[in-house]
C-alpha cells in the first residue's frame, strides 16, 4: 500500500473551495477535515439550544448561527465549524465566517468528544472576545460551562437538574428540560437501545 502526499491547502483555497463542497471541512494549519454527519440526539440538542438563544438575543445585536457558520481562530490559523455561536460584535461582519463569538456550544458526539474538549477548546479559548464556552452531552443530561472570569481566567460549572443553565455573556437561561426537550438518551447516535 502506498502513502498518498496531500498538499498543503492555503487558507485562500481553502474559503473558495467550501464555498462549492458538498461537504463541510475544518482547517487546521493547512490541514483539511471531512466533517461527519450528527445523530438525531446531537441534531435535537442544538436545535432547541439555537431556536433558544436565537428567542433571547432577538432584537438585539447578538447573532446565533448554527453548525454551517465557520469559526475563524487565526492564532491557530483553524476554521471550525462550532454546533452554535453567537457573536454581539458589529465588526464581526465576514458572511461566510465569524471571528468575535461571545459564546460558542459544542454538542458532543462519540466522534469529537475529544476534540472538542482538547484542541477546540484550547484554540476557543485564544479569542479575546469569547466569554463562555459550552459543551453537551447527548448520551445522558449533562451540561458544561466555561466562563472566563475577570482575570482572564476559565472556571468551570456544571449544570445541575434543579438550577438553570445561566449565559452570562448574552443574558440568557436555559433549562435543562429545554436543551434535552424531545431527546431519547436511551438510544446512541445509530439507533441501537443503551446498555
């Protein structure tokens, strides 16, 4: 069997050429990802979080975009695709990519569980503007919040069955009926009863 060489793909092609994929792919340093397709929990999940949050900033000057939105991190020259985001920054203006989220939700997968919670979090975390990162679990009600603190600093809560999931960033709450609304956790993303 032989190794293939991939060329390296600069961000310029990179743009144009997502432009016309039928697939999405996150950039990494001139390194290109297929995206994989979600399972039905992952798709409900942020739906309801989206159509939520979306609720809360109408009217205003937040934005919420859902999974089609790329995610510019230039300090780690990346482009990702983020389950929801939203951006409260005017000069935030690119169409087809974002770089002053104020809050960015990864719904997690089996697939990117670890990606999410190492390198995306790790590159998040760079964006000056960001303010709360949050990660979901789709196999059982479980809720993660990142906030930066006034020293610069990530503090970690975990939302619990009795209190509401609290935004800061954007002034909004979720509960955690809300996010799992309609959600069946005893299922995994194929279909396949858990154990």
């Amino acid at each position: 069997m032989s190794n293939l060489m991939l060329s390296r793909l600069s961000e310029q092609a990179y743009l144009q050429g997502e432009l016309t994929s039928e697939i999405r792919h996150e950039y990494v340093d001139a390194e290109v990802y297929a995206m994989a397709g979600a399972g039905e929990a992952h798709n409900l999940i942020a739906l309801n979080i989206a159509s939520k949050l979306r609720d809360f900033v109408r009217g205003g000057p937040c934005r919420v975009f859902i999974s089609d939105m790329k995610l510019h991190v230039q300090t780690w020259k990346a482009y990702y695709y983020p389950d929801i985001m939203v951006t409260c920054d005017p000069d935030d203006s690119h169409s087809h990519f974002k770089e002053l989220p104020s809050l960015v939700v990864e719904v997690l997968s089996p697939g990117t569980e670890s990606t999410d919670r190492r390198e995306k979090m790790l590159a998040y975390r760079t964006l000056s503007s960001l303010r709360e990162y949050v990660l979901v679990s789709t196999d059982k009600r479980q809720v993660e919040i990142y906030r930066r603190d006034e020293k610069d600093e990530w503090q970690l809560a975990a939302v619990s069955e009795d209190e509401p999931l609290l935004l800061e960033s954007i002034e909004a709450r979720l509960t955690l009926a809300e996010i799992y609304e309609d959600v069946r956790l005893d299922v995994d993303e194929y279909g396949m009863r858990r154990i």
